[in-house]
C-alpha cells in the first residue's frame, strides 16, 4: 500500500493543515498594527490555553530556550537550586542550572519511574533557590506529580519550574492555584504547529526575584519580552510565519470547544488522555510492557521493546511499513523503547490506525502476535470513556 | 487599485514562494536519516553562501540569538571588548557584551556616518580580546568598512566579529582572506525565508578562544552547535520548517547562478547593488537626501524625510495606498528617515515598482514632484549597470 509521512513523535507532533497554510502565507513585518494583534491575541490565548492569570512571554526559540530563561533570569551563580530528575529532561535541568553556576541538588529516580513527593521533602531545603522539573518526562513517557511537589512548596521561599513542554495539553494544572511560579510550553507539542517558538507564564514572585538576580541573560531576559509583550511586540525579529501558525492553531483549538478556548483546552487534554489509555491497553493486550509502569502521562505512551528485540528495528518497521515516524528511546535508553505521541493532533482514528500498525510491525519483527487483539481492547477502552459518549 | 501587502523592509523581506511550500509541506521529524541530509546540505551550502571554509552553526532564533552566541562564547567576565558603533545594531553589541560582564571600549560615529578604520586603530588596544561590528548598520543603511578594520586586526589577538545580518547577499566578503572570526546571518534577510533561523562561520582560533572562555552559555553553545552540526543535528530541536524553507531558498540561489552555488550568490550581491543604486539615484532626482550619505550600503536605502515631513506619513502613505510597507527609522530615528530593502528577493520590476510608488507618496505628502524624474533617474542607473548588460 501507498505511505503517508505521519508523526507519532512527541514533537515535532503532526501539523494542523491550517496552520500550516496560515504560516505559507504569512507575509507581515512584525513592526505594524496588524503584526501587533496577533502577537497580542496569540499571548492572550496562551494565558488561557495554559491556564493561568500570569503573563505569558513568548522567545523564538526550541523549548530549551524557554528553559534556560528560567535558569538565567531566576538565579545568581552560587545559588543552591533543586532539580527533579528521571530522564533526558530532567538531566538538561542539571546541566542548564550548572551552566549557570548554580550549586545543584537532585532527587532523582530510575528511567522509567517517578519522583515522589516524599522523595523531594526529604531533599528540600530552605535555601534552595528553585526546584526544576517536568511535567512529562518525554524520554519515558512518565508523569511526575507537580502538584504534590507544588503543595511542599507553598510557603517557602523556593520557586517552582516546571517544564510542561509535552506536560501542556496532556495534563491539567491548576497553574495560579498549585503556585507554578514558571510554566513552558513549546509549539511543537500539543499546538500542532513546527518546532521554533516557546513560552512561559511567570508568577508575581518570579517576577520580583528577577529584580536581584545576578545571572547574565539578554535574548532571552524575561522582563524585556514582558515589557514588549505588553505592546504587543517581541524584543527581536519573532518568528512571524510560526506566530501566525499558532494563531491558527489556538482558533482551531477554540473552535473543537464550541467557540471557548479554556473548553477547547480541556477538550484536548481528555483526548490525549483517551487515545493514551487506547494504546496502553492495547499494548498490554499485546503482552507489551510499559515503560514508565507507575505513572505513564498522556503525552505519549513508551513502550518498552520485547526481548530480544532492538526497538531501532520496531522504528524502522512503523517507517519503511507504514510510513508511521515513531520515536526511539534516548540517548542510554535507545534500542530498548519506542515512543507513540498523543498530544496535540491525534484522532480517534490515527488512534486506531498506529495501532494496527503496531499489531503489524510487532509480527513482523517475530513477534507471536493475534492480529486484532490490540485494535479490541482500544476499542473497548473506547466505548467505555467519556469520550464515546459525549459524542454519541 | 488594488493593493498587495508587499514587505520592501529589511527583514523580513519578500519571501520566495517555493521556499513558503517547502514550508508548509515539511513535515520531517528532526531525528531522521531525511531531515540529516536536509540539514547537512544547508550547513555546507551556508559555507558557501557565505564564502568561507569554516564551519557553519544554525540556531533557531533571531539573528540576535548568533550575536549573544558570539559574546558569551568568546569572552569571560571582565575581559576588555571594542565594539564599533553608528546605529541601533551597534548599541546591541555594546549591551550584549555588557550583559555578559564585559569591559565595553566603543568606537562611534553618528547615526547616519560610518566609522573609520582610522577612529579604530586610535581606539584598539591589545588587550580588546574581541572587536564587535555591523558589515551593514541595518538602523541607518551605512555599509562599513570590514576589510580595513580586519587588516588592523591582522597579527593581533582580537578576535573580528561581524554582525552581517543585512551584509551577507549584499556586501561581497574575503571572510577567510581578511580574518573574520565570527560572520552572523539570519533567515529573514537575503536568504529570503520568514525569521527564525540565524547562523555564523567561526574561525579556527575563535573556535580555540572558546576552550578558555568562561562565561556561561548553553543553547546558544557553538562548539555543542558544531560537534552536533557535523552529525547532521542540532543539538535542540530545530524549526524544521524553516531548515525546509532554507533549503528550498538556497537551492533557488544555485539555480540562479546557473546551478552554482557560490555565482549565484555573487549575483545575488550584484543584484542588491544595482537595485540600491537605481533607488538612491531616483531620490536624489528627486530632491530627497541619503541619510547614509558618505557610504551606503546595498541592504537598504535609507532616505532622510523631507524638512517638515514625519516619516511616519511617508511610511503609511506607502502602506495605505499602495499595500507597500517601507520601515521608520528606529528609535531615536523613527521620524526622521525611511528605509527601503533591497536584500534578498527584490528583482528589476520590484524596484522600478517602488520608486513608481515613492513618487506618488512623496506628491502625496505635500512635495512638489516632477513625476516620472525618479524613475527615468533609476533606468539610467539600469541601462548602465552590467546588470543589464548580462541579460542582453
């Protein structure tokens, strides 16, 4: 059969066709009124589309961009900084907050696991500065409990970041009442448009702390895109053409919610969660283990790869096969998962579609498999969410 | 009439439409065998673009992204910087490398004049362990004078960094000849593709500052850019759709040049030149004075508003009649000037077209204008210039 490129990756995820065309066709300079509106809509709309009252700033840049703002902007070099690790993500944490002169503190878990609450009590300190995590840990698929960590930290003086790159649209937060004093997103994620633009909401106290920190920081100084932002404008040249994409792709997100983006953004999150839950179980049903076995998030579903099996040869298969990009483990952790994304633009029947695919790729890497086993119990899985019904 | 929104501003600038559906079509993930080869073709066909032998690294980011690249990765804390200075992209430098704990030497000349290698000579101390510059003042449209301040710097250790954001595809350069450490570009520019992207070619011995150098940096990490670079990645996710479109702009270039890279880029140099100097022979026919009077550059033209003239009108005459958008001048010098581009996708019936439309703003804002003198000043320039010649 003919193949279509499709991503099942966790960023880049699949485009929306209208935002793919509203950015071929974008031809602003970003120095005029109507440039100005849309950077303001696009803003206004990520308040809401993250959830949160604090101001929202945007950089071109990939996520880890975003993510360094909130390690220069919030420390001086010297200060003590807590980090929240089990994967690829948490350890660019480590790595950003020592890159910055920062005395790092990490409690860390195994690939695969979550850090618990407990765990990060023990560790806190009063001095910490800042605690760093994620959401999702898009290396193995893992949700840690922001608000179990955020509930340790009200009333102390340590600031909460959470990288909620892929954690945004899969998971909901309760941004301004947990205290994330900075929340990131990316637009290669659950905004269904390419990779290039990330933002943040920054709470009243991360902005004060800005006023002492030491750390140097120029493009990406959150007060100076702050201060623009509230004109509309960015800093520097932004990324007209991917701005335009994301407007696109926040009407879209508003109109799935009947013409409410706060309805639409929720709908989005119960969605990842439904196609998340179909592929769970359809890969149990298929005697596949999950990775992360404890606590697997919507963003996306790790799987780990059957004995004796390269999970390279299983990516390969979804591709040559099924012209299906599913993602590989990381870095130590390559060969031994595979990666299935649900945020963003994912429906019941890419749902459906990527598992019949995996029923196939299964087999063909010698895989005793019953064809159609999987396909069942995503079906049922189906038919007894809220999803089915509210459409019924 | 009806109008068609036309960018004639130095960045972004018109867009090439095969380059906007490679775009919209891209739909590669970043960690594949396609997009490797997609990117490595780009990062060698920069080098050429660029004229130089060394290696090239890409950002997503605006241009500002490669310059702050190239102060945190060259200096350390307290080290001593000059920083050439006649616009608001040369006053970037200086707050870039004082953001970065710099001790900040400058060399000046006013808006609108250039800055002599001789002012840099009385200036330059052996211990200015960097020198900052502009090729192209975008902010004014001055071209200065790279290959006389490059010879001062010959047999010295400070190291040439040239911001040629607007020079590149306007200024023909002896990069590796002349010793330039560190050339800047970006994507919105002459590559003509939307803003996100920004790349440099580092030299060897910049390369080698950066194993001592001590100020933090790390998505913007040139030698982490250049390890990843020569595997066909970047080391964060990068804007795949506008590596597509650059690649699509690149190839564009070459066909131009006959299937070569490097003539086409050579003409594209040339075609810059001679539309600058079809403009800046129109205004002056028509009365109007060159704010960069002593050395133009070929990226813009920037042209002094009339005595009693806002530019502001100017600019929005051009918008609002002919769906053209000029730029203001900046800052200080909103106002005072406006600048039309000439870099990257502007052919002989683009700029014939502007001037058409400069005349009928400028008779529009209360100046006495003989009609058609401009144009007939610009066909004159044309029917002289090889530019001609070559397609006769």
């Amino acid at each position: 059969m003919i193949r279509k490129n499709r991503l099942f990756t966790p960023g880049p995820t699949q485009l929306l066709p209208s935002a793919q065309l509203a950015m071929a066709a974008a031809t602003m300079h970003h120095r005029t009124a109507e440039f100005r509106a849309l950077y303001s809509k696009v803003l206004a709309d990520l308040k809401t589309f993250v959830g949160s009252k604090n101001d929202v700033v945007m950089f071109t840049a990939s996520g880890t961009g975003a993510m360094e703002a909130a390690v220069s902007n919030l420390t001086s070099p010297g200060d003590k900084v807590l980090v929240v690790t089990a994967g690829k993500f948490g350890e660019r944490w480590e790595s950003l907050a020592k890159a910055y002169g920062c005395q790092v503190d990490s409690v860390r878990a195994a690939y695969g696991e979550t850090v618990s609450p407990e765990q990060v009590k023990a560790a806190l300190k009063p001095d910490h500065v800042a605690l760093y995590m994620q959401a999702s840990e898009s290396s193995t698929g893992v949700r840690h409990d922001v608000e179990g960590i955020a509930r340790l930290l009200k009333g102390t003086t340590t600031l909460l970041v959470v990288d909620s790159i892929t954690g945004l649209g899969t998971t909901k937060f309760d941004v301004d009442g947990w205290g994330i004093d900075v929340i990131i997103g990316g637009s290669q994620k659950a905004v269904m448009i390419p990779p290039g633009l990330a933002y943040c909401a920054v709470s009243d106290r991360a902005w004060q702390r800005m006023e002492s920190t030491k750390n140097p920081r120029y493009y990406f100084d959150l007060r100076k895109e702050r201060k623009n932002g509230a004109k509309g404008e960015s800093s520097y040249t932004p990324s007209t053409a991917l701005v335009a994409a994301l407007g696109a792709a926040l009407d879209y997100i508003r109109e799935q919610g009947g013409g409410d983006l706060a309805t639409g953004s929720d709908l989005l999150i119960r969605n990842a969660e439904t196609a998340a839950a179909m592929t769970r179980a359809a890969a149990q049903a298929l005697g596949l283990k999950l990775f992360a076995a404890s606590s697997p998030g919507a963003a996306l579903t790790a799987i780990t790869s059957p004995e004796g099996v390269d999970s390279s040869d299983i990516v390969k298969a979804f591709r040559n096969h099924f012209g299906a990009v599913v993602a590989n483990g990381q870095g130590e952790m390559k060969g031994q998962l595979f990666r299935i994304a649900h945020l963003g633009f994912y429906d019941y029947l890419d749902t459906i579609a990527i598992i019949g695919a995996l029923e196939n790729v299964l087999a063909g890497v010698g895989r005793k498999v019953e064809l159609g086993a999987g396909l069942k119990a995503a079906q049922q899985v189906y038919a007894q969410s809220s999803a089915s019904k509210a459409t019924a």
